[in-house]
C-alpha cells in the first residue's frame, strides 16, 4: 500500500489548508478530523477507483522554520594523528 503525505501549511484561524507532498492537491477544513476527510475526498477525485491503494496521512510541523537564512556552522570533527 502506498501512502501520501498531507502536510498542514501555516495555520489561520478557523481553517486549515495542507498540500500534498507528491500530488498537486491542495484541501482545507475547519479542522484536523474534517482535514483527513477532505484528503481521502480529494484523492478520490484525483486517482479515482486506485485511491484504494493510498493510505492518507496529514501531518502537522512539529518545528518553526528559522526566521532568517543564516545557519549554524558546523564544526568538522578533530582529526587524530596516530604516532609513528
């Protein structure tokens, strides 16, 4: 079974929206139960008789994205010199 990813965008109040990670589908709902059932509707639509085959899944951020482009640097390991 194949599954597609439903990932929440940034959230207004009284509505959420999501995008498909691997199809051009976009879906919104009041809410995250209503989210699933726009999903499963809305993949229906797209693949017809195969949506069968997809397991559906929306998935919230669980992290901020930082607000600027700078990124931490990241220090190489220490190489160690073996004694001769």
């Amino acid at each position: 079974m194949r599954e597609i990813v439903f990932r929440v965008l940034p959230e207004h109040p009284g509505q959420l929206e999501a995008q498909a990670d691997t199809l051009p589908i976009r879906i919104t709902a009041p809410t995250l139960e209503d989210l699933q059932h726009e999903a499963r509707e809305a993949l229906i639509e797209h693949l017809g008789p195969a949506h069968g085959t997809y397991r559906v899944r929306v998935q919230r951020r669980l992290h901020r994205e930082p607000a600027s482009a700078i990124r931490p640097l990241r220090r190489q390991p220490a190489v160690m010199k073996h004694p001769s």
